[in-house]
C-alpha cells in the first residue's frame, strides 16, 4: 500500500514512467475512486466530509493510506485518510473510507481522537468503538459494533480492525506495514512483487465468499434489498 501527502500528490508521479495520476498506466492514482470535489480535490472533501460528521474542519496535512490501480483495475476495500493538526505529527481524525462490492457503494466512518491530545503525552494509538450502519459482507450482519485501533504512523504503520456481536468475535485483521522511500527503485520492487494486487485483493474476497457459501455460513441480504420487500 501507499501512503501519500495529499499536497504532493499533483506531481508525485512526474518522475516515474510507469506510474502515473489519472492517466492509464501499469501503475495510476485514479481521483474517482476517492472522495473528490467537483474540482477533483480530495483533501478539500475529505475536511469537508470531516466538518459534515464531527463540526469541525481538518487543519494540517491530509495522508491517505490506499492500493492504486494496477494494470487498469482498482478496488480497495478500505482507504485510511489520516488527518493530522497543523505541526504535521498530531494525529487528530481518520477517515475510513469503505467500499464494497458487488454494490459499488461507499461509506464514510470519521474517528475523533482530539480527546487524546488533553495530557501532556497524547497518546500514539487511536482507538474507537461505534456501531456498524454500511453493509461490507452479506456474511455479516448489520447489527455488529467495530473495534479499531490505529498507531500514528511513523517507521511502521498498524491498524487493528474487529467486529463484534453480543460480546462474540465475528471478524478481525490486522495490517501491519514498514516505512520506505517512495523513489523509483523502490516502485519497481512493489510492481516486480506485486504486479497484479488489486486483481489479488478482488479474487480473495470472491474466494473467501465462495467458501463460507459452501460451508452454509448464514446469508444476509443487503438492508435495501430488504427493505423494498
């Protein structure tokens, strides 16, 4: 995955030939599949979608954490929008962008961590528990609550993602990635190692959902195909 300064984005990609922003390339950052104004701005939706949840509007340096589109195809089940004040380094919302499939829809979770800021040592993790109102998985149900907890990113990045129902665990994933220097040896190696990842994210979840079908997991159906029964 990616993390990327929002402000850098508009010539991140100028000096690497085989990436590039909103053209068709083996590797391209494509603004439709992120929140966007109609000017095609994404850290002025992001405050905007941040100012719409909690009131307030984002101050400092926008980063997103994201897969971009490979060889033409891209989804990403979650993007991370981490939203920092204006010293760079205090990390005080996260947008959690979801996204699901086959529905193409998308949904927005903000996380507030300003209360962490109250000591004299605000905390480095941010965690939060909120009930689930989007529908990911027809192999999960609506009435579940998330457990997240993120680390500010630094030389590594952790996001820890768990779903819940009646105390019980239904769900969890951990991330857990390093830091390195986004230079061209450095994309060459992710597209040698990674050539098709978005390709591998999609056929996974289709896979994983063929199993738990076979295995007779209970069936949810999406709450708007319920709704117009």
């Amino acid at each position: 995955m990616l993390y990327l300064d929002l402000d850098e984005l508009p010539t991140l990609f100028d000096r690497f030939w085989l990436w590039s922003l909103n053209k068709p390339n083996v590797a391209s950052f494509q603004t439709q599949q992120y929140l966007a104004d109609e000017n095609g701005c994404i850290k002025t939706a992001v405050k905007h979608e941040v100012k719409a949840q909690l009131g307030v509007v984002p101050k400092g340096p926008i980063r997103l954490l994201t897969h971009l589109s490979y060889f033409g195809y891209c989804f990403n089940p979650v993007s991370f929008y981490y939203c920092f004040n204006e010293d760079g380094e205090t990390l005080d919302f996260i947008v959690a962008q979801i996204n699901n499939t086959p529905w193409n829809e998308r949904h927005c979770y903000v996380l507030d961590n300003r209360s962490s800021h109250a000591s004299n040592s605000p905390s480095k993790v941010v965690r939060s528990e909120f009930e689930k109102t989007f529908h990911v998985s027809p192999f999960l149900p609506m009435g579940m609550r998330y457990f997240w907890r993120f680390n500010t990113p630094s030389e590594k990045l952790a996001v820890y993602m768990k779903n819940t129902q009646d105390d019980e665990t239904f769900f969890d994933v951990n991330l857990s990635l390093r830091h390195k220097e986004i230079n061209s040896l450095n994309l060459c190696a992710a597209l040698v190692t990674f050539p098709l990842m978005t390709w591998q994210v999609i056929v996974g979840i289709y896979w994983q959902s063929l199993k738990l079908w076979l295995r007779k997991t209970p069936f949810y159906d999406h709450p708007k195909t319920h709704n117009t029964k």
